[in-house]
C-alpha cells in the first residue's frame, strides 16, 4: 500500500514508532529485532536539518540495544522516547497563518515497514 505524504520546503520533525513500522513489532522480545523493508531508504530521504524523535512502548532497558541497531544501519536519532503507553499517539499543532497544515500522521499496517511511504517536498506549500 502507497502512503503518499506532501511536505513543505520548511525543516520538520519526524515523530516516528520503532515497534512495527521500524523494527518488526516485538522482535526484540524474540531475540531477532532486524529492519523492516524501507527503513534505511525512507530514513536516508529525510534531510539532515530536520529532527527526528523516536517513539516506542519499549522499556528503558530495551533502548541501549534498539539505538545501537539503527546506528549500525546508519539511522540517526535526534532523541527517543521509550516506555511509553501502548495506546495512541496524539499530535496537537497550530496551522500556520498561511493556511499550511502543521500535523500529518501515516498509520501503517503492523509491520508493513516505510517502503509504501512516499514524501514528496513541495515548494508551493
């Protein structure tokens, strides 16, 4: 499935799941935690002026591990946020006065991976 995202020329901030969107969900517990389809391609694509946090329901005990994984894959975390509730994630934002959208959200299938997000940059937004 496609997930089509169109962006402004502005930096942004990537609040991005590890459980089932980076990682396949609960890998860790089975001992085989790996990347999901996309991930590398889809974290090279966001541009080095923009931040990303990453987001998981894993404990603190469990995040040493996960941010060495995607370190050894190139993937770089701005900050992360771990043992969090399992429920879901709310964005509140402000519409700039120009009329531009401020909160976007793709939900993904459970381990679906990034291969289907596709982020386009537009200059007219």
């Amino acid at each position: 499935m496609t997930h089509p995202v169109t962006l402004s020329a502005l930096a942004h901030t990537w609040l991005i799941d590890l459980d089932g969107v980076v990682c396949p969900h609960n890998g860790h517990l089975r001992g085989d935690d790996s990347l999901l389809p996309g991930a590398e391609a889809f974290w090279a694509a966001i541009p080095d002026g923009d931040t990303i946090i990453l987001l998981s329901a894993r404990a603190e005990a469990h995040k040493a591990a996960a941010l060495a994984l995607l370190a050894a894959h190139g993937l770089r975390v701005d900050h992360a946020l771990f043992g969090l509730p399992t429920g879901e994630r709310i964005l509140i934002n402000d519409a700039k006065p120009s009329g531009l959208v401020t909160a976007l959200a793709v939900n993904l299938g459970r381990d679906e991976g990034l291969g289907g997000v596709v982020v386009e940059v537009s200059p007219d937004l």
